[in-house]
C-alpha cells in the first residue's frame, strides 16, 4: 500500500498552549485531524465562559482555513448547575487534575471527596469527566496507585462518563472492561517506547513526560490494545510542546511534542503489525462513539513517501526530531 485515507481522524488529548506557540503548534494538528480535545491548563486555566470563548477563537484562527474543530474542556474546580447548564453545549467535557500532579495543575483538585458535588451535576448533564489519573506515590506507580479511585468515581457515578488519560500500564488496560462507564485515551510515545528508551544511557529530555513512559509488558499491552482497536480505547496523542530551553536544562519540563508526526507514525506503526484496518476505529470511530460527536466531515490522505522530520518547530523540538518516517500527510 502507497496510500491511506482516513475519515475524520481525531485527537482526542492535545495541548496548543497560548500566544506565539500556539500560532506554531495549532496548524500542524489542524493539518492532520478533523478535530482535538483541547486540555484547559493554562495560566489562569479555562474555568469560564469569556477564558474558553477566547481561547477557542485564537485555535480556530490559527488553524489557518482547515476543517479542524477544537473540543473545548473546562479545568475541574467546584461548578454549580446552573454554570455548567449554561456552558454544556461549548465544552465536551471537564479534566480533573490532583493538584500539583503535571503542567500548571497547582490549583487542581486535593480531595476527591471535595469534587462530589460538581461530579454529580455533571453526571445529570451528561458531561464526561477527563482525568490524570496519578498519585503523588512513587513515580512508577503513580497511575497504578490511582486506579482504586477510578474504582470509586466509576460505582459512585455510573452514569458518568470517565476518561482515563494517557494510560500507561497493563493495569489500567484490564481497567477499562471492569466498568461500562470508563474509558481511554493513549498517546503514541506509550505505543513506541519504555523508560530504557527515556533514561537507559543518555537521558532523552525530549521522551520526558508526565506520566512516565514504563515497562515493555507496559507498552506490549497497550499496543497490543491499540491495534486491535480496543472499542473504548481512542488515541489522544498528549502532544505538549516546551521551548527547548525549557526541556534541554536542569529541572526539564514534562511534556512530548509529537503533534507534527502523530498521525504518520501510527499509519507506520499499524503498518508494520498488519494492523491497517484497525486504525480508521482507533483514531476516529471510537471517540465518535464515545463522545457522541460528529466531527468535519474530511478525508486526510498520507502517502508512502519518506521525509526527515524537522529538528525544531519554531522554539520546540518534536518527537523523532531528524529522523526519517515512512509516511506523510498530503493532503
């Protein structure tokens, strides 16, 4: 095969910052996808009409003309019903971060306890609930250890929609069939590589992220989900892009830049284990699905032709920066 189609490819977790990064990140998404979940952790993070109106126009002009629609979401604090009646029809849902646990999460939430009564309100409206899904455990462990809260907000909500983000573990895999009210997103560096890829010989700054890549039992089980597209399994790619001053020094920040070779290395990656004509469900069917959405009805052709990845995107240096791919975006 030469040439691949796909229906309306989404990414279901994507992170397009603010200001001139956005303007840098946004249209590489938008050249791919139909359409992302946009996560609201900025400085202030998006908690209100005006933040997520303002927001969702600066994606859509940058998305320079492309059929690319922004799934907005709120930043999890204490709502009442009457805010998120007025908003539900403007977001696809609301992430819950543990306060302090990734990117500009300090004003996350501290109690799960304490998140009860907007989780209730939102199980009324039909509002998904997206979450990280870490401890502040040992770092190895910290999705595992979170799993018996999922365990809570699954029984005590069931007719709440939960989204697992960025799963990293066999875990969290096994997780997904305890309850009919609980799903997934992946990103594509769990699907590609463990923590001997980020810290085996000379730390990878650029593989660094939060939660950390793990096993290779880890990732078999995720790919081995991911290929056989896992009906309540979507792909979120979690690309979040830092300068490179902020990744190549002490203290770097977490986060990997891959929107620029998502969609083309999951067509290699699905190409290299048969698995074509699972990857149409992965990227786009099962979130349609999930989420109840109908995204812009666009067709994104690749074709077998190799390209060398750019060594940086403005200040961000990508995933897989310089090396060369199998398949590219054309049209």
């Amino acid at each position: 095969m030469t040439s691949l189609q796909l229906h309306a490819p989404l990414d279901m977790h994507l992170h397009v910052r603010e200001g001139d990064m956005l303007q840098t990140v946004t249209p590489l998404s938008a050249q791919a996808f139909a359409g992302a979940v946009i996560m609201p952790n900025l400085v202030p993070p998006v908690t209100s009409r005006d933040r997520l109106e303002s927001y969702r126009a600066a994606i859509h002009a940058a998305s320079q003309g492309q059929a690319f629609t922004p799934y907005m979401t709120l930043f999890f604090q204490s709502y009442d019903a009457a805010t998120l009646s007025d908003l539900r029809p403007d977001i696809i849902g609301i992430k819950l971060y543990p306060a302090g646990v990734t990117t500009n999460s300090e004003t996350g939430v501290r109690a799960i306890a304490d998140a009860a009564p907007t989780l209730a309100i939102m199980q009324d409206l039909g509002i998904p609930l997206l979450v990280h899904g870490e401890t502040h455990g040992f770092v190895l462990d910290r999705e595992r250890e979170f799993l018996p809260i999922y365990d809570q907000l699954a029984t005590r909500f069931p007719r709440l929609t939960i989204v697992m983000e960025h799963i990293t573990t066999r875990e969290a895999v096994a997780f997904l069939d305890r309850y009919p009210n609980v799903y997934a997103t992946v990103t594509l560096q769990h699907l590609l590589y463990t923590l001997d890829d980020l810290a085996g010989a000379l730390l990878q700054p650029h593989l660094f992220c939060k939660p950390l890549v793990k096993r290779p039992e880890d990732r078999e089980t995720l790919l081995a989900a991911a290929l056989s597209a896992h009906p309540k399994l979507m792909f979120g790619s979690d690309s979040a892009p830092h300068p490179q001053s902020a990744k190549e020094c002490s203290g770097c920040a977490a986060g990997v830049f891959s929107a620029p070779i998502a969609l083309p290395r999951l067509v290699e990656l699905f190409e290299q284990h048969q698995a074509l004509d699972k990857l149409q469900a992965f990227v786009s069917e099962n979130a349609q699905r999930i989420y109840r959405i109908q995204p812009p009805a666009r067709v994104v052709t690749l074709s077998k032709i190799p390209w060398v990845v750019p060594e940086r995107y403005g200040t961000v240096v990508p995933m897989q920066a310089g090396e060369t791919l199998a398949w590219q975006v054309v049209a």
